[in-house]
C-alpha cells in the first residue's frame, strides 16, 4: 500500500466518523422534540442511538487497527526499497571487480606474484557475493519455512577457531581474537551455527571497521551455552535494538549509507538461534560497541 492510498483511506474515515457525529446530533435534537409527544418514539431513538454508539465504536477500533496494517506496510515498503537499493549495489560491487581483475590480467604482462594477489583478490569478491546470496536464499527459506535442522554432535570450539582463523585469512589481520573455553561440545545444526558466527563477524567488521579488536567468546554453564561477538565499533542506540533483528532494517537511509550489507544478516541470526530454542540479545560492550549475545540450551 502507497502513501497516496493511506491518504485516502484516512481522508474516508475522517468523513464516516465526522458524518456519524452529524447524523447523531441531529438524532439527539430530533429526541429532544419528540420526547413530549410520544415515550415510544423516545424510546426507539434511544435504542438507535445505543446501537449507533456501538457501531461507531465498532468502526473507531476497526479504523485504528487498519491504520496500524497500514503503517506497518508502509515501514515493510521503506525497508524493502533499502534492500532492493542494497542488494543492487551489493551485486554490481563484486562483479565490477572481478570483471577489472579478469581484463587486467588479460591485457596487462603481469609477474607471478601480481597474478597470484589479483586471484586472491577476485576469490575474495566471490566469497562475498557467495554469501550474500546464501542469505537471499536463507531469508527465503526461513520465510516458507522449509529450512530444517540437522542435529549433530561436535565442538563449538573447533567451529569457532576455523570461523575466526578464515576470517583472520580475508582480512589479512589477526583482529578477530578469541576468549573460548576448551572442548564445548554441542548439538546443533552446525551449518547453522557456523551461519550465525559469520554474520555476527561479518556485522562487526562492517560497523565497527578493521581497526579494533573483534573478539568472539564461548563458555559453558551448566547446560546453557553462551557465546557471541563484541566489537568496539559505535554501537547502537538504545530505541534501535529491538529492531536490528527485522528483516531489511538497517540503520540510517540506504542512499547515504556507506557500510555494506543487505540488513538480512541479523534478521537471518535471530531465526537460526530460534530454531535452536535460544535466545539473542543486544548488549553494549564495554567500554563501548556492541555485544551480540547467545544462550543455547544443550540438549545433548
């Protein structure tokens, strides 16, 4: 639903309940006059005005519930320009360079080394495009509900260094650092699991920047367990937390933002850990950042 079709659609109710007023007030006037004459006309306008009033009220909440439907579409609209403006240029991005590194190496006489960091290069841009696909592919799946979980033993702790050891590779840094306890074992669904640590690594990278330690932490008490990641980025205000689990929210307007993403990878992150029968929380790091927390019951 367009802006142009609220507009309308209020401009309508404001005509039903201002003429529902009008035909009510001449209803009482006529009351008034005839009330002298006849009790029985009294009572039957009376009995008009009870109904009218139910109806009105009736008509009220069905209008305030509509108007609700409508400002919720027309957030989801907002939200899903952003993506499709987003995606477009999440897409462009990566082919644009492959298709420069491809030429570059066709027409350029390049010495061994200089092909070899060009490959990396182009591998890397793949990766990327790689996985914002898997996320198109995994919201829509979530969405049809036809994502299922493949329960299976292993260590949380193994997955989590191979997460952060392929990250350390991309990035050609040691930024991300780990605060993990040895040997936890779980069962998960660890293509699942490993899902939700690249997003929240990924998320951190894109906010918080390269030049802070990203740490991702695992621990065990009883049978919870609780990992996430923490960054030392800007973190995010207090009213916005509750929503950076929505699909396609990202903070800010997409035609000036200047961070990289499609505002699925959260919202890809809340529902894997639902599918766990966990829980996600945003939390601010200190001394500043933020702190994406998960709590998982074992069920081993």
């Amino acid at each position: 639903m367009n802006r142009r079709t609220a507009l309308i659609f209020y401009v309508l109710s404001v005509y039903v309940v201002v003429q529902f007023s009008w035909w009510g007030y001449h209803l009482i006037e006529l009351t008034g006059a005839v009330v002298k004459v006849d009790a029985l006309i009294s009572k039957r306008v009376a009995m008009i005005l009870g109904e009218g009033a139910v109806f009105l009220t009736l008509l009220l909440f069905g209008i305030w519930q509509i108007r609700r439907s409508i400002r919720k579409e027309l957030k989801l609209s907002e939200r899903q320009n952003n993506f499709l403006l987003s995606v477009t240029h999440e897409l462009k991005t990566p082919l644009a360079a492959n298709k420069l590194y491809i030429q570059t190496i066709a027409k350029r006489v390049l010495s061994k080394e200089q092909q070899d960091d060009i490959l990396k290069k182009a591998i890397e841009e793949n990766i990327r495009l790689e996985h914002m696909i898997d996320n198109i592919l995994n919201a829509s799946r979530l969405e049809n509900n036809v994502l299922r979980l493949e329960k299976e033993n292993f260590s949380l702790t193994l997955l989590i260094e191979a997460v952060a050891k392929r990250f350390n590779t991309i990035t050609r840094s040691e930024i991300i650092k780990l605060d993990v306890s040895q040997d936890v074992q779980m069962n998960g669904d660890k293509f699942m699991i490993e899902t939700i640590l690249n997003n929240l690594v990924e998320n951190a990278l894109k906010y918080a920047g390269k030049e802070h330690d990203i740490i991702i932490y695992l621990s065990r008490q009883k049978r919870h367990i609780k990992f996430g990641v923490k960054d030392l980025g800007p973190g995010i205000q207090k009213e916005l937390k509750p929503r950076v689990f929505q699909k396609f929210h990202r903070i800010g307007n997409e035609e000036t933002r200047t961070q990289k993403g499609s505002g699925l990878g959260l919202f890809i992150v809340s529902e894997l850990v639902k599918m766990h029968r966990g829980e996600i929380v945003c939390i601010d790091n200190v001394p500043n950042g933020s702190n994406f927390q998960i709590t998982l019951e074992d069920d081993k």
